[in-house]
C-alpha cells in the first residue's frame, strides 16, 4: 500500500514539474496591451496561463477619478457591505474552524473615516462582497468603469457573470482558495500581491472540513466567535502560503507558488481553477471580472487530480 | 496494494464516465458550414471535442475530378509508395510482433490495376504515407485541393506540419493509435469508417511493447516475416477494436468507443491525443490535415493519466 502510494506521490510531482517546464512560466508576463480575442483565447484561457495585461482599461474614468475625495463625493451616505474581522483574515481557516467575517452595513463615509485613521477602529475592514456589488450595490460607479471587458466578452462568447469592488485594509488577506471563474483582476488604485499556484499543484495543496463560525464585533470592541453548529462542514485550505507548516503539511514542499504584483492600471488574467491568495496595499481599490469558466476535458481533468489527490492522504 | 488499486481503477471509471456526461456527445455532432476560426477554436479545438464539418470543401476541384480514371490520367506513370500486407494491418500487433507493411515503390497505374481486379493481386495495398505524401509527392494533385484549411490555420496561427492523401483497398485497416496532431480528415470519394476514444478512456486501453518486424513478399507472392532484431521495441495497443479480447484486456470493458462514418464531402475534425481505428470502402479517396497541437496543459493531464494508467497494471 505504501509503495503504491509513493509511486502515485512521485506521478505527481513529475506532472507537477514536467508542467512547469512545458507550458508555464517562471513568473506571471506581461502583454503590453489589449489582446485580440482569438489569439487571448489560444494562447492564455485554452492553456490556463496566467498573465498581466498592460494598457487594457487606460480609458475607463476611475483611473484618474477614483480618489477617497472622489469616492466619499459619490457614495458618501450609501450603505455598502463591509466585512470585518479581528485579524484580516475572513473566509479562512483559524483554530481549526472556517471563520467568517462579520457583515456590517455602514455608510461610505464612515468606512472611508476607518480606512483614513479618523476614527478609532477595531478590527479589519474589507470591501470583498462578490455578488456582482459593483452593478447591483454601487451603480454610481457603474459611468468610470465599463460593464464588461470586450474582448473577454467576445474571446468566451459571453458576459461576465459578477463585476466586483473591492476596496479595503492592507491586513486585509483573502486565503487561498480557487474558484470556477476566468477572472479579470484589474487594479485602479495601490497594488494587489498575489500568491499564485497552478491546478496541476492540486495534490500538495492540503484541504480539510471545518465547521463555520462568524465573528460578532461586542459592544466593548473585542470579537466573539459565533459557532453554527448547524451548518455543514466547508471544505478549505488550512495552509497559510505566508507560513506554511511544512511538519503539518509536508507535501506542500513539492509546489511551486509564484508571487506577483498588479499595480494600478494593470490586468491580471487569473485562470480557473488556480489558487490564489490576495494582499492589498492600504485602500487598494480594484474591479475584477468573473466570467464563468467552460466545464471541459481540463475541469475533469482536474476533478480526477482532485479525486486522486484523496488517495494519497495517508 | 490491491485496495488502492482498486480505488485508483474506480477513480478512472467515474472520471471517464463524467467526462461523457460533462461534455462529450454519444455521437459525433455534425456543423453544417465552415465555422469561424474563434468559435472552431472554443467549441472544439479547446474542448478537445470531435464533429463532423460538411460543406467545408465544396469548392474543391477534387470533388469531382478525381475519378480513377483521371488520377490515372495524371499520375499514370508515376512512381508511388504503397503499403502491401497479407490481411491488411499494416503498422499493427500481430503474433506478438509490431508487424510493418512492405513498403513497395509502383507506378500509380499498376496501383490502379492492382484496385480495379485488372492483375491478379497478392496482399492487401493501401496509400497511407504520412509524410505529407500530396504536398512532396504528389504536387500534381495539389491545384485540386487547397493548401490548408484557412479557417482551421488561422484558429491555431500555423499552417499544417503535413497534407496527406489516402487511397486503398476495403480490407486495409488503421490500428487503434493516436497522433499528437490536430487532424482534419477530408473524404473525397467513398466513405471511412473510423472508431473514435477519447483520450480520458486512456486507462482503459491496453499497451505493450513488441519487437518490430516487417512484411516481404517472396516471389511465389506469399509474405514472410522479416524480425527486426535490432530494432527498439514499438508501444502498440495490441487490442483490436473490432473483435476485442475482454478476457485478456477487461478492462477495456469500461471504454465507450464511438462509431462515426465521415461520407464524401465531409470532414472529420480528430482531435489530437483521440484514440482512432480506421475503415474504408474500397477505393476510396481522402486527403488530411495534420496540424501540430499545443503542447498545453491538456497534453499535462494526458501525460499523468498514461504515467497512472501504468500503476493499475497487476
């Protein structure tokens, strides 16, 4: 049992490597302006290879628009979603649960007022609702951006599925997790750091079940955790890229992050199906693009690397 | 060990199954036109998926000019190379061994005599090189068809590696193989049968290694059998897809071979990695495109799935 074990472990990491080598790069590149849809589809969304587009939305208005000034001007008495925590760390694994962050309804105002130092403030504030929040909570800002991205739009034959907005704190990190979605990252404001992993690293990437909780701020400022027993497990990554516990979670030695910075004005092309991990500077402010991604012979290619990664698990 | 592997076996059965529900059809679907190169290259090429393309070569010249008597008008006494076998497996297992044609120069007449019952013939003759025959050997045939196929060269952005013509006999058989090319397969006259797996049924098929050897007619016109000694040993599937051995390879009782006959004025698309086995009526005329595929991450997943296929060989 051993033995076969180790055999499929060493398959692994020769996919893994001979991946790498064949079709992925050593770090993210660039383009150095808007593709043409075929030759994006071709060479970057077939492939599932990331990349930073330069020069892709210089025209949209938010880019010179979207001061704090600016911002409080149009949304100033709005209520928008705000998601908190004591630590930055929503929608991630802590103490062995999956911890989810409090949802608080709070004006643009008095979130821009956290995020400038003018009020004394206790935890971590994230703007990261991704239901669509940008179309559906915040059409005045709908006229800076554009609602899709054309040759996106063209290169898959359809729309995307969510536009979102985010806008938080620089302790405010999104686990790694992957999602369904060909995801246009753009960058207005600040920069986003992104930790990135290939699907193909899938089998060193440790999952467990963890019950949910959420955190509720009290009236004293501290965070409690609110249990829910009731609601069923959430399969999640317990590693941290920022520390992994290598003891713990040995096989993680055998992948191959790659980090890489979108400043404002850039694109990242985050294919489907890759782990990432998302830091921001302070008040980064960014749109991203979901478009759902096609559920072909490389999504069951992976639900089979995924299957087979449970194998190894001793 | 036996446990694991079979939940490794398992693990392919449900792949291979969900894969069909996913996004594979029963049968191969037909397009109706030439398709846009974006759209060809996001609903096939990147999917990985078969279909049948009619009126894609209307306009070409071969359509209706290549009846036997004119190719004998134009390549009469031309010096061709035809593969001659005793049962028509050419480039197939047989007894053990991985059993090559005679490849045997003649003049495109006597080929012609050979097909029309006007000689008394022995074995089985097939024009089957695939070293882009029509394009190097055979530029007389060229102004009756077209160089590429434009729609599918400007999907990929390249030309074809090869242009390969096709004639041969009923009982000339293409063993079950697979080509890492893109091939679009034009019937001219006549009508090919193929036996189509997809590259996810790849556990399920059955691989050796034999020692190659190669036919030679003797003068009384039977064959012998001549060992290659020093020759590598070929991986060949050893399997016959018309009369399969289960008690021998029952594994391949989990495969779904799909049936599909590409008449005159069709073309097949092949996808590359796609297991084929091929018929023909006698006579019949095909020209193919071999486009190089792209070495992506599709081509990653194959390469893990043959690394595991070898784990769950008792």
């Amino acid at each position: 049992m051993a033995e076969k074990q180790d055999r499929l472990k060493k398959c692994f990491r020769e996919f893994s490597e001979e991946t790498r080598e064949l079709y992925l790069n050593q770090s993210i590149p660039y383009l150095e302006g808007p593709p043409a849809p075929l030759e994006f589809y071709r060479d970057w969304i077939g492939p599932n290879k990331p990349c930073i587009i330069r020069n892709a939305f210089n025209h949209w208005p938010a880019l010179s628009r979207w001061s704090p000034e600016y911002l409080r001007e149009k949304l100033g008495s709005k209520v928008i979603s705000v998601a908190v925590t004591p630590n930055g760390y929503a929608d991630a694994v802590t103490d062995g649960r999956f911890m989810m962050p409090e949802e608080r309804s709070m004006t643009f105002c008095s979130l821009m007022d956290v995020m400038e130092g003018k009020v004394e403030k206790h935890g971590v504030h994230y703007v990261q609702k991704q239901c669509s929040n940008l179309t559906e909570e915040l059409p005045e800002l709908t006229a800076d951006i554009e609602a899709d991205i054309p040759w996106m739009s063209q290169a898959l034959g359809r729309s995307p599925d969510a536009v979102n907005f985010w806008l938080g704190e620089a302790s405010a990190v999104t686990s790694l997790h992957k999602d369904h979605y060909e995801n246009l990252y753009c960058v207005i404001s600040g920069e986003k750091t992104f930790i990135l992993l290939p699907p193909t690293d899938r089998p060193f990437i440790p999952y467990g079940l963890y019950q949910p909780a959420v955190y509720r701020q009290t009236a004293d400022g501290d965070f409690e955790v609110v249990e829910q027993a009731d609601a069923k497990k959430v399969p999640w990554i317990p590693l941290d890229p920022l520390a992994p516990d290598l003891v713990r979670y040995g096989s993680y030695s055998s992948a191959r992050p790659v980090l890489c910075r979108v400043s404002a004005g850039e694109m990242l092309y985050l294919p489907s199906l890759w782990f990432h991990h998302v830091r921001q500077t302070h008040g980064c402010t960014a749109v991203n693009f979901w478009y759902d991604m096609d559920y072909d012979i490389k999504y069951s290619y992976y639900q089979l690397l995924d299957s087979l990664s449970g194998l190894t698990v001793s």
